[in-house]
C-alpha cells in the first residue's frame, strides 16, 4: 500500500505561516470590538466565549430572537402555583422541560398557562426525582417566587414571557425605552434586571456614549453598500449599576448576531449598549438579553442626536454625551384587552 506523501519542508513552512496569518487576524477582530465598545477594557472580549449555560450548546448561540432558546440557570427553585406536577411529568433534558411550558405559552388570545419551569437534571443529586418536570404560573412574573438557590439545590429553573409580557422600561427625560426582556435566552442577565428592578431606584445608572447611524447606516438598520463601518457606530452606550450595590460578572449567554434594537451587555456587564443598526461585522460575541420595541427607536435616534464631544478609547475616536442621561427602571404592565398594549406603573 502507497504511503500519503510527506509534505516537503518549505510547504510546512508556508502552511505555519498562514495558520499564524489566521489567528493574527481573529485577534485583530476581537481586539477593535473590545475598544469600540470599552473605555476601560480590563478583560480582552474574548472572554465572552465561556461555556454555554444549562439546556443548550455553544451552536445555539446563532438563534436570533428567543425562538431558539431554552436556557435556564441551575441550583435554582423557583416557586408558583403548579400546573403541570413533576412526578408525573418527565424529561431527558431542561430543554425539554422548557420547550414543554413555552408549548403552553404560544397563544395569542390570552395569558400565558405557563411561565416557570423547573427541572432535576442531575441523577445522582436528584436520586427518584431525576428527570421530573414541573411547570408553574407565578403571581408577578417580574417578581418570580424564589423557593431556595445555591450549590445544594438540585434544580435548573428558568422563566418564560409571552407576548406583551416580561417589558421593562428604561425611563429618560426624552422618553421611555420599552425593553422586551428574553429570559429564555438570558436567564442570568434578566434576573440581574428584575434585581435592579425590585431595588426602585437605579442611582448611578446612564447613558454616556451617544453615535447616530451618520450616512453609513439606514433607517432600517440596513448597511450602505462601500460606506465604512464607524465611527460613528450607530449606538448608545451606558451602564446598569445601581449605587450602593455590588456588581457581579454575569456569565456569557446567547450571542446572536446584533440587529437594530438590541440590547447588549458589553463583556460581562454592567456597561451595556443599544444598537442603532444591523451589526453583522461584530460577529456573535456579545450577549443580548432584550429589545426595543420598534416604536421606541425614535427615542434611541433621539438621544443619538445629542451633543456630544469626542474622545479617544485605544486609538478608537468615540462620541460622548456632554451630559450624560441618567436612566430609571420601571415596571411595565399589560393594558386589559391588548397583549401588546403596556402601560407604566411605579416600581413596587
């Protein structure tokens, strides 16, 4: 039998050369992201690669929107009213488990019948309860009922918001950003959220860093074919760090491509960013846990328009808001008769 052909010495070389080409040039990408979107960046962006949560794997990542999700977050029990009862209800996975309660949240002429799942994944943690799933309906979704969490709990828990459900509102003095919150995709960031939430204050938290779409980007977000990628960089950027409180890294979730409203953690918080456009050349490296609603753009465009002053982030030219915008969190509630309807009320 023929023996594969050794390459000779200088292919060898040549095949080095262009594998250190490659990863000089993934370095190079990953470096400009880190410096457009952090002024102090003590963490390459890189770390956003860190594994995957519970229920699905790095490949998951692609999905745009919560359609593809079905995360959870693990030694948690959430609490609630049971609907559907573990011990007579079993899965393999938490995604099944998931997928099972947003089977019954998939309508659109009511409420959703469930909104908690909770999974024991772990055979040997859970012992006659592996595999059991139990699907719940809470009293105030942005207020899940927490039965108890840490290391020593066997169960994966996560949250599910229908249509018109799970919107928060980040409160400006130019208006009201209505954020649809994706805990299915996000479970670690959202329950950071609803934290700030229950707080009813968010002292400290602002918008800093304002850049309109200028003449390179649409009105739908769409890039103009041959015109540069930024700066500006069509996006608003601040920080969700309430006074007072300690602040902890929140761990990589789903990644998808940035499109035109969404709302972004840069590295692992709590500086965060909206997006103004369709962000394909970012790459899927930074974790969105929402989005504006569309008619709320015009207030995003609003603040983009502001004046701003320049300064130097690494060697990036940015804009900054002369006066940086404080933002308030506020709870938001579905208008009777109407999924998609909200309303604001005071944070309770």
């Amino acid at each position: 039998m023929a023996r594969k052909q050794i390459d000779s010495e200088p292919s060898r070389y040549a095949s080095l050369i262009l594998l250190l080409m490659g990863v000089a040039s993934c370095t190079l990408v990953y470096a400009f992201l880190s410096v457009v979107l952090r002024p102090w960046a003590d963490s390459p962006v890189s770390e956003l690669h860190a594994s995957g949560l519970v229920g699905e794997d790095r490949s998951s990542r692609a999905a745009v929107g919560s359609e593809g999700c079905c995360r959870g977050i693990e030694n948690l029990e959430l609490w609630g009213s049971a609907v559907k009862w573990g011990s007579d209800f079993k899965f393999n996975s938490s995604k099944e488990c998931c997928m099972a309660c947003k089977g019954m949240c998939s309508g659109n002429d009511g409420p959703c019948l469930c909104d908690t799942w909770v999974f024991c994944g772990n055979r040997e943690a859970c012992g006659p309860k592996f595999g059991e799933c139990w699907l719940k309906k809470q009293k105030d979704m942005l207020a899940p009922d927490r039965q108890e969490s840490g290391h020593k709990v066997s169960w994966t828990s996560g949250i599910i918001f229908g249509k018109g459900e799970g919107i928060v509102g980040l409160e400006t003095k130019y208006g009201t950003l209505h954020i649809k919150l994706l805990p299915d995709c996000a479970p670690h960031s959202v329950a950071y959220i609803l934290e700030l939430l229950a707080l009813r204050h968010c002292a400290g938290c602002q918008f800093y860093r304002a850049e309109s779409r200028g003449m390179y980007w649409d009105s739908q977000g769409n890039h103009i074919k041959d015109a540069p990628l930024g700066p500006p960089f069509a996006l608003i950027q601040g920080t969700l760090e309430a006074q007072g409180t300690t602040f902890k890294k929140i761990p990589t979730e789903d990644c998808p491509t940035i499109q035109r409203g969404s709302v972004a953690w840069v590295g692992s918080g709590p500086e965060f960013f909206i997006s103004l456009a369709n962000h394909q050349e970012w790459k899927k490296v930074y974790t969105v846990f929402g989005s504006v609603l569309p008619e709320d753009m015009e207030i995003a465009e609003k603040i983009a328009q502001l004046p701003t002053k320049l300064d130097v982030w690494n060697k990036i030219n940015v804009s900054v808001l002369e006066n940086p915008i404080p933002l308030r969190l506020r709870r938001m509630k579905k208008s009777e008769g109407d999924l998609n309807v909200v309303t604001i009320v005071e944070s309770e």
